[in-house]
C-alpha cells in the first residue's frame, strides 16, 4: 500500500474518541474455547496446506505452539470486540490459512482471539494506542496463563507472532517466559515482521540468544522482508521495552534470521526446496481493509504460479532483502510499494515449515544428551 493510499486509510478508520476502558469490550475468558481462534480440536483453517502431499497431524503432537495472529481489525473503535460474525475475525481466519498452518504437520496449534488494537494504533500519536495495545496485551497474557495451566501440561512449547502479534509475544515473553522455569520448556520464538532494534535486544531477551543457525533452540528468530533496495518510509513506530513505551525510528537497524540459510551474514541466498503460496478465494477481495461484516466466503491456500526468489539480510537496516521471479511478479501487484510486510511467512512458508522441525529435533536430542 503506498503512502498516500495509507493516509487515506488512517482518515477512514481514526476513532472519533480517546481510549476508555470503560467503554473497551468486557475480557475473554479463555476457559470457554469458543475465545481461541484455533486449537487442535477446533476445524479451521490453521489446517489448510497448498496440496494434497503435504500431511497434517492436526493433534497428539509433541509440542504445543501458541500462535498470536497479526492485525486484522480496521474499525473506528480502539479494539476489537472479537465477533466471529464481523471482518476482522475472518481476517484473522485468513492469517490461520497463510500463517499458522506452517506448524500444522508439527505441532498442536493453538490461536488465542484477543482485542486486537485496530491499525491505527500504530500510527497515533498520543496515549489512545498504546493503551489500545495495552489492553491488547493483557489478553494475551490472560490467554497465555490460561494455556500454561491448563493447557500444555508441560509439554515444550513455540511462540509464533505476526506484525502486532510479534509486538505482543516480544513483551509475553520477557515478562512470563525468560529467566523463569518456562524458559527450559520454550523451544523458540518465531517472533515476526515486527522491529526488534539491534540495541534494545538485551533489554527485550536478556538471557535468551538471538538464533544464528538452523537448529539453535531457546532462541528468538525474527525477520521482515522487503524487496532488494527498499527502505521504510514511515519515520517512526510504537515499541514497548520493560516498563515503557517510546517511538522508535523505522530506519535503525533490527534484528533479523535470514529463512533461507538460518544465518545472520550479509550473502545472498536461496532455498531450492522452499515453497512459497498463496490465498485463493473466488470473488473475495484481500486487500479490502473497510468491509464490515465476515462474508462467508470459502477460502484456500495454494503454491504460487511463479517460485523461486533469493534472500539477503542487508548490512545497514537489518531488513531481508528480496529479489527473483517470484518478487518480480509481486512488484506488478496494484499500489505494491516494496514492502513485504504481508508476506513475512507465505514467502518463506516451506523452508519455515522444514525448520520447525528441525528445531523440535535438536530440543529433543538436547534432553536425551542431559
């Protein structure tokens, strides 16, 4: 979306009242799963795959990931009120599809709805959207409590966000799972297309590494993909460190994995065996940020006509740079800026899918070795 047409946005959904928790939608209780988006037990779209070889184990895995989807709602409200009948809660269905059915062969999925801080959080200046996060987080972390007790029954675990789903699962795990007993049972944290600034890393992960090989485990692996020379536009974001909220600049450098080679050098490189796919849907627009109501609409993913692209950490920014086929046909998307944002997993969606497991793996053989 260029920056024009995201201004017009921003007028469109601008609430026309400061925050009040008074007026906020009343709290999930996430003991009704009626409040998770997606559980092993619940059909979704969390068990979609792009063809028919690829294999779902929808339960009975060994491992529990806690998926927590990205922003899907554009209302003029600060937060959602999560009503499976409006767009935003398709929206988050649609992220099930491209998202979290990467972990659908490996792990037990599980997907908290929460109340979402509508999009122009991000872009407010005053106190409404940090306390539109704020109160975003605090379900999340009344979920990720939930899931813990209840749950996991002590199984190992992932953490796996998106955008504002990886600005929440930075600060869930800093306050419930690093230098706490949890931290033995949390295999990784695929935390997302949200900035986690070079130097702020310490204070965010204090004794959890930044991942720098393909089987690293207790480990953070984060990334935001854009094409070979872009640079964000937007000045600055909304990002929370321990105990405060502060704007930081879009163009510092950031922590990033490169998904190809699951290192941190400066190369290009390219995954032969990756996949990349899709959404698909007959007469159902995605870039649609303004319809109200869910349409029904059935829904699929599928492998892109055209694959193969490559993939480098570029040296200044941190950002995944992107170039290839594949790009060069997304370049020719209508109001396509060069950002990459909305693509963070779908791009990488096989050699993601191969590098769970190998994560899982190298936890496992860890416990036999102690």
């Amino acid at each position: 979306m260029s920056d024009k047409n995201t201004l017009k946005l921003l007028e469109l959904i601008k609430p026309s009242t400061d925050f009040s928790i008074t007026t906020s939608p009343p709290s999930p209780d996430y003991s009704d799963l009626s409040n998770w988006a997606a559980t092993p037990f619940t059909e979704g779209q969390q068990f979609y795959v792009p063809g028919e070889s690829y294999e779902v184990k929808k339960d009975n895995n060994d491992v529990n990931v806690f998926y927590i989807h990205p922003t899907g709602f554009y209302e003029k409200n600060w937060n959602s009120d999560m009503d499976k009948n409006k767009s935003a809660y398709e929206r988050t269905e649609i992220m099930l599809g491209n998202q979290a059915s990467v972990f659908n062969d490996s792990c037990n999925i599980y997907a908290p709805e929460y109340r979402q801080a509508t999009y122009y959080s991000f872009f407010d200046r005053e106190d409404n959207g940090r306390k539109a996060l704020d109160l975003a987080y605090s379900d999340i972390e009344s979920a990720f409590k939930y899931f813990i007790n209840h749950i996991n029954d002590a199984k190992p675990f992932i953490i796996y966000a998106h955008s504002q789903g990886a600005l929440h699962a930075q600060r869930l795990i800093n306050n419930l799972i690093d230098n706490t007993k949890l931290q033995n049972l949390f295999i990784c944290g695929y935390i997302i297309g949200y900035m986690i600034p070079e130097k702020y890393y310490g204070d965010l992960f204090p004794n959890i590494r930044r991942s720098s090989s393909y089987n690293d485990y207790n480990c953070i692996v984060s990334w935001s993909t854009v094409v070979e020379g872009f640079k964000r536009n937007r000045e600055k974001t909304l990002f929370w460190r321990p105990n405060t909220w502060s704007m930081e600049l879009m163009k510092q450098k950031v922590i990033s994995t490169n998904p190809f080679s699951w290192l941190n050098d400066n190369d290009w490189h390219y995954d032969a065996f990756n996949k990349s796919i899709i959404n698909k849907a007959n007469n159902y627009d995605f870039t649609d940020r303004l319809r109200p109501e869910h349409t029904g609409t059935k829904k699929s993913i599928g492998l892109t006509r055209i694959q193969g692209f490559e993939a480098c950490i570029n040296n200044e920014s941190g950002l995944i740079e992107t170039k290839g086929p594949l790009i060069d046909n997304i370049k020719k998307m209508k109001f396509f800026n060069g950002d990459l944002h909305p693509f963070d997993v779908m791009l990488f969606w096989g050699t993601l899918r191969q590098n769970i497991k190998d994560r899982i793996d190298a936890y496992s053989r860890s416990l036999l070795n102690d």
